[in-house]
C-alpha cells in the first residue's frame, strides 16, 4: 500500500475555527487510573489513536474490561489490587513510551513476571530511567540492557523511595508516582520541573499528596496505599498536536485560525511563550479550568516579522514535543536563534534533534549543531523550488506532521513518508488540513 503523501503547492490562505483531538497524555493517564479506580469511570473525548489504543489493550490484558457507549468509554476497576493476571503475559506497549514507562508503576504489585515489549522505535529508548527506581522499591525489574524487553515480577514487600527525578521526565515522576499510589507509607519525589497532569489527577481522586511546588523543583510526597473512586472526565483538546496548525497558520499568508478546547495547562504551553517572544500572534481565549486544568481557544494569525530567539532552556521541557515545529519557524525567522540543552529531544521516538538538523540543511537553512545545542540561522525569505523526499527514519510520527507543515509553507515539491505514522499521536491530521484547503495526494 502507498504510504506516502505528495504536497505540491502551498497552502491558500485560510481562516477557520476547528476541534483538535483529545490529549494524548490525560488520555494514557485517565484509562489506566480507570483501571485501578473502584467501579465505573466514563471518559469522553477520548483520543482514539494507537497511543491509546494500545493503553486500553493493556488493561484489557490485565483483566479489566471496558465498552464505548456513544461517545463515552466506560472502565471498570477493582482498585489498586484489582489486576488479574494471566501466566506469562506479554504486554506490547507499540510506540508509547508514556504507556511502557507508566505502566510498570502500577505493576509493582503484581507478583508473577509480565514481559513489556513494544515496536522497533520504542525498542530504541531508554528504560533504566524506571528500572532504577522502581528496584528501589523492592521491585524485581529487569530490561535488555537499558532497553525493552522488560521483565516486572512485583512484590508485597513494597518500601517507599526517595527519589530525585533531574531530567525533567513526566514519564518517570509518574512512574514512581504510580508506584508511591500502592506502597505503604510516605514516597517522596524531588522532580524537576515537568507536564505535572498526574499530579492534578491525583489530587482530583482525593489521593493524599503533597506537593511543594518551587521555580525550577517540585517536592512529591505520597502517603500510600490510597484506594480511590471512579470518575468521570472529558478529555480536553492536545496542545502538542495544536502545533502543527500554530505552526502551519504562523508560516502561512494572510491566515487566521481559531483552535477550540485546547489543554493550556502551564507545564505545556512552552510553544506558545517560546513563539510570542518571536513576535508571532498567538492569543488565549475563553480561559476556564476543568478539573485542575486550564483550557482555552488559541487564536492564531500569520506572521511576517518573525525575531529569532535565544530560547531559555527553562522552556525545554513544556515545549519538548513541539520543537521540530518551533525549529521551523525559527528557519523563516530574522536572525540567528539558538536552543540549549536540548538532550532528552534525542530520546524520543526519533533522535529529533539529529532529524531536525539533516531536515533544515536540506531546506538550505545553515544550522550548528553541537552536543545537545542548536543555532538555527534564519532566512526570512525562505522559499523553496526543489524536490524533497522525506524518508522517515523510526516512522517518527511528529517527524511526518513536521515535514508536511514545511511543505504546505515553504513551497517545493515533496514526497513525504510514512503517513501511517500519524495513527500512533494524531489519526485526523491530514483530514483537517484538507479541510483548511491543503492539497495533498
Ligand atoms: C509525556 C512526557 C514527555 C513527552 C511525551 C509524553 C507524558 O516525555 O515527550 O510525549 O505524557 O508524560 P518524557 O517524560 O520522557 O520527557
């Protein structure tokens, strides 16, 4: 089957309003603590892409069992101990690092061996960041050389941990997390900062849970084991698949796009603040807050004074999904603008910042790379002749979305690869640019 897409023109202008999906990572985080809830949670506006797909299939494995009414998923839980496990079970967490990563915090009660396995793109990625931990726990945990397969063999014995999280993982702090929710007595988490969506969720379960909360740290402690009840939860609209419309909006002539419903929670708007400081136009509508988590429409209009920027390192990891987008933008910018500190963009589904440094030369943009630190030399009259073919090295699914924002705005002829990679974050993508008028085969 062809699993490519051919851009040829750039986008007209447009202006729209339009829905995004629903948040990936609530989504991962509402169905499996609906897993572990006691009774019926019911989750709307469920993001229904393979990330998610394969998260529901997880708990399916564990013994709980689920059902779409509508618009609504319903989840049964039996509360914290409330897996039942089959002998030898395999888990197959796809291309979800925030599924493998979350999950194994919830499996160190469990005490027959599960293996975690997952696709050849998260076979890639580091798990002793969650191995480390949790053995700390009492937990036997073994990876294949830092890496999956995983083996998890729980305990009873559970002790609580003190753990200092410095890479800025929401993945990881919510690991142990998930682990302080079982084990008795007091889990303490120094984290540096990160998408503190697990926090706001425990704290809406009524969960005992403290947290300190300092510029760059946060201070966790948990007080477990903690039971807690079914909820209910309609998942807002996912800021980091928002990007590629900012973005495509932002590089566009003379369009203006309204985005309705979107997760404006502070520990993932880097991209907006990253953005304005380079004199783009993005506003936040209709603020409200749901459930602990802020909400708006973000207004957006095109851009033709863009400033580069020496982008504060403390923005990294609220914008750590959208910077293939942002290095875009910095490409069409005045000026030179420069990213530091930018390791853990290596880590992720691809080396992104390897990807994006080979994908800007390409384009013509001059780009020094060294370590974990990019300077990205901006040409405001950036307009593309030549033929781009993309091969998408991991499939990376923000690779591909990435790659189609640069072609409906930087003109040229591209053969893009891969399409199917946008199932795993975002399976609307190219309908709603069709929609917005992209014309694309
Ligand atoms: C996520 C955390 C981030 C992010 C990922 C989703 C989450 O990963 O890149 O897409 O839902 O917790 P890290 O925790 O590894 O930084």
């Amino acid at each position: 089957m062809n699993n490519s897409v051919n851009i040829k023109n750039k986008i007209q202008p447009f202006r729209k309003s339009i829905k995004i999906s629903g948040d990936k990572s609530l989504s991962i985080r509402c169905v499996l603590l609906a897993s572990q809830a006691i009774g019926i949670s019911k989750i709307k506006n469920l993001l229904e892409s393979e990330d998610v797909l394969n998260t529901l299939k997880a708990i399916r494995s564990l013994g709980i069992k689920y059902l779409k009414r509508g618009q609504i998923y319903e989840i049964r839980g039996y509360g914290i101990n409330g897996y039942k496990i089959k002998n030898k079970l395999i888990i197959n967490a796809g291309n979800s690092g925030t599924l493998a990563r979350l999950l194994t915090g919830l499996l160190v009660n469990i005490d027959s061996e599960i293996k975690i396995i997952g696709d050849k793109s998260l076979s890639k990625r580091d798990f002793k960041r969650v191995t480390e931990p949790l053995k700390l726990f009492g937990v036997n945990i073994k990876s294949t050389k830092g890496h999956l397969p995983l083996y998890i063999k729980g305990t009873k014995f559970l002790r609580p941990i003190n753990y200092n999280e410095n890479r800025g993982s929401a993945q990881c702090k919510s690991a142990v997390m998930l682990a302080g929710l079982k084990t008795p007595g007091i889990t303490k988490i120094r984290a540096k900062k990160s998408r503190n969506h697990t926090e706001i969720l425990f704290k809406n379960l009524k969960i005992p849970l403290k947290i300190k909360s300092g510029k760059k740290i946060d201070q966790i402690s948990i007080n477990g084991p903690n039971n807690f009840k079914s909820f209910n939860y309609e998942i807002p609209g996912d800021i980091s698949s928002s990007a590629f419309f900012i973005v495509l909006t932002i590089l566009s002539q003379r369009s203006k796009i309204i985005i309705n419903n979107v997760n404006i929670n502070e520990s993932r708007i880097g991209i907006i603040k990253i953005l304005n400081k380079m004199n783009c136009k993005i506003k936040l509508a209709n603020k409200r807050l749901y459930k602990g988590e802020k909400i708006a429409d973000i207004i957006v209009k095109s851009s033709n004074k863009i400033k580069s920027i020496n982008c504060p390192p403390s923005l990294n990891s609220a914008a750590i999904d959208e910077f293939l987008v942002i290095f875009l933008v910095a490409a069409k910018a005045k000026g030179v603008s420069s990213f530091r500190s930018l390791g853990e963009l290596n880590k992720k589904e691809s080396p992104r910042l390897k990807i994006a440094v080979k994908f800007l030369k390409m384009i013509g943009i001059k780009v020094l790379n060294s370590g974990d630190n990019i300077k990205i030399y901006g040409n405001p009259r950036l307009f593309l002749t030549g033929n781009y073919v993309l091969k998408n090295y991991m499939k990376d699914h923000r690779v591909f979305m990435m790659s189609c924002v640069a072609a409906l705005t930087f003109g040229g002829k591209w053969k893009i690869n891969d399409k199917d990679s946008i199932k795993t974050s975002f399976p609307e993508f190219l309908k709603i640019l069709r929609e917005l008028g992209a014309n694309i085969n």
